[in-house]
C-alpha cells in the first residue's frame, strides 16, 4: 500500500471554508487575529476587488491558501502582471507538497490569464522553496509601516 499522500484540490475560496479551517491554515504565516464574523466581512470586501484567494483542501480542510492580483500595466505594452501573497499551509500539512501545488496552480492561472511575470515577496529563510519553483531573486523589496 502506497504511503504518498493524494493532491490536493485547488479551488478559488468560497465564505464556506472559512469554517473549514481557513484562519487556522493562514495562520502559520502571520496570526490572523480575527473573530468569524470580521473574517466574513473581509472575505466579502476580496469578493468585492480583484484580489483572489485560493484554497487546497484534503480532507474537506483547508490545507493551504495563497493570493493572487493580477495588474494590468500601464508600462510593458499594457502588459500584465501576477503578484503572488500570503502562501500559508497548515502546519499539520507542510512538505506534503501542498505550497508547491499552491503556487504552481497559481502559475497556470497567470500563464493563462498572459502575464509577462510573476511577482512575490518572502522571508529569507524559504526563497529556497520558491527557488524550487522556479522563482529567483530580483531586485529589492521596501516597506514603510504607517
């Protein structure tokens, strides 16, 4: 009998899975410090922008999520541009190759969509992860906190 575990089903979220351990997921990357009912309301103002979320489930849990905006560019020929954020997997799922279905879906996604690249910012300590991927290091990445 084989050990692998199965791939995960990668789909955009629905408000349902808030309930199937959508915060717990998120939570390895940063705790979300959320109740339900601020979590719903923030699902609904990402329903409401271009901003899409998307979930791997086993089980019917959420295993892991990741984010993804798609800009269209003023520069480049109007081209267009993925911006990959918040790639979180639940602890209980991590290196069961669940982030790099996460982000590869997320790659079909902007290949099909006809973006020129894709772009995301991470700590140091898994650019090798994303390296795996295919990714590799570009410039410099700021932040001011307001």
């Amino acid at each position: 009998m084989s050990s692998e575990v199965p791939p995960p089903t990668i789909r955009l979220m629905d408000a349902t899975d808030l309930r199937r351990g959508f915060l717990v997921a998120l939570g390895s990357l940063k705790p979300t410090e959320l109740t339900d009912e601020q979590a719903l309301d923030v699902f609904r103002r990402r329903m409401r922008s271009r901003l899409k979320t998307y979930v791997a489930l086993m089980d019917d849990r959420v295993a892991g999520t990741a984010s993804l905006f798609i800009e269209p560019k003023f520069i480049h020929s109007g081209g267009i541009v993925g911006h990959i954020e918040d790639v979180a997997v639940h602890t209980a799922y991590q290196h069961h190759g669940i982030g790099g279905a996460l982000v590869g879906h997320l790659l079909t996604v902007c290949r099909d969509a006809g973006c020129y690249k894709v772009i995301l910012d991470c700590d140091e300590h898994v650019i090798p992860f994303y390296e795996k991927l295919g990714f590799h290091r570009w410039e410099h990445a700021l932040r001011i906190d307001l």
